[in-house]
C-alpha cells in the first residue's frame, strides 16, 4: 500500500519523497535494505507504526511504516 502526502517536508539534511510504502515487518525491511547494501535507519517505534527510512541516489527519503493492525482491514 502506498500513501501519498501532499503536505511539504522541509528538512534541512534530506528531502521526504512525501510518499510512504506499508510493508509487514519493519525490522524484516530493514535487514533486506541492509541486505542489499542500502544504507536504513534504525527503526522508530510510534504509537502509529513503526518505521524505517533509507535514501535513493537522488537524496530523498523514503519511510517504510508497519502498522500492527488496520481499523478498516
């Protein structure tokens, strides 16, 4: 599932692709990103999800967030 987020993100050291995947287990994400070579975040715990962020060649920054369950499914 992806989400799109129309607000803009300013941060000074990334840019937020204001785009955002959901994947099953953020832990598994990260270790398959780390896998592959790419550098990701420790993951952040949230009362919404957890999350875990990496970066592409053009400098921006991609969240991957786990959420336990769905209120709609």
């Amino acid at each position: 599932m992806l989400h799109c987020d129309r607000r803009r993100h300013h941060r000074q050291d990334s840019r937020h692709t204001g785009i955002q995947a959901v994947v099953a287990d953020a832990e598994a994400a990260r270790r398959q990103l780390l896998d592959a070579g790419v550098d990701a975040s420790e993951v952040e715990v949230r009362p919404w999800g957890n999350f875990v962020y990496f970066g592409d060649p053009d400098g921006n920054r991609w969240p991957l967030q786990a959420i336990e369950s769905r209120p709609n499914g």
